[in-house]
C-alpha cells in the first residue's frame, strides 16, 4: 500500500512538473514580448508618475509602503504587515504538523516522542512571534513618549 502511494504520488508530481515547468518558461520568456511598452514616462516630483501609452494617458501614484516616514513606522510595518501573517501561517502549520505525526504514530514511542517535540517547537515560535509583536509595541510607545516630552 505505502509502495503504491509512492508511485502514484511520484507520477502526480511528474505530470505537475511537465505542465507547470513550460507555463513558467512561456510566463518568463515569451509573455514580455507581447506586452506593450510605455511611449513616455514623467515624473511629477511629488509621488505621481504620468505615463502616456499611445493614446491611453494614465496617472499612478506611489505610495510610501511603510505606511510612516518614522522609525516606528517601519517597525510597526515589517511586525504587522511581514512577520505576523507570514509567521503566523507557519505557526498554525507547524502544529497541524505536529497534530499529523500524533495521528500518525499508532502508539510507536519514538514517533509520538518526535510529535511531543514538534509541538513543542511550535508552540515556542508562535510565543517568540507573539513575543516579537509585545515588544515591537513596547518600543512604539516608548518613541510616542518620547517625542511627548
């Protein structure tokens, strides 16, 4: 049953491969072709660029992605925005993963052993997650009092 498993699992994978491989290779290589290049590009100076394509006049403007031109702008940023969803994603994967090998065990010490240490490793980094985002918050109220007094 396992050797079956394996078969077919390794077949799947190959059929994905040979159908997504040529989409990436058609994505990089040809699709650039057939997009229409800017005739002009100006540039305002205040964030909004002016982009004339043949007939078709478009403005687009660019936002600041740090949301803050601060310190804690960028900080708050890159915990809230970056580390937290990504993070936390992995955080909630690690112990579905961990729930997995528990499942998986049939009561074999080694491998229930090895899930105990999964979990654990996992609760670990969603506290050091959490941890990183009580602490990024304690330096955003420490710089606002700061700049109080």
């Amino acid at each position: 049953m396992i050797n079956f498993m394996h078969n077919f699992i390794s077949k799947r994978t190959k059929n994905i491969l040979n159908f997504i491989i040529p989409v990436i290779v058609v994505m990089v290589f040809v699709m650039p072709f057939f997009v229409q290049a800017a005739t002009s590009v100006t540039d305002t100076g205040n964030k909004t660029t002016t982009t004339d394509t043949g007939n078709i006049k478009m403005n687009i403007k660019i936002d600041n992605p740090f949301k803050q031109d601060t310190i804690e702008g960028l900080i708050k940023t890159i915990v809230n925005d970056i580390l937290m969803p990504i993070g936390g994603v992995i955080a909630v994967l690690m112990v579905m993963y961990a729930g997995f090998l528990f499942v998986t065990a049939r009561g074999n010490e080694k491998q229930i052993g090895d899930a105990k240490q999964a979990l654990f490793w996992a609760v670990i980094g969603a506290a050091i997650l959490l941890g990183a985002l009580v602490i990024s918050q304690a330096i955003s109220a420490t710089i606002n009092q700061l700049k109080a007094s």
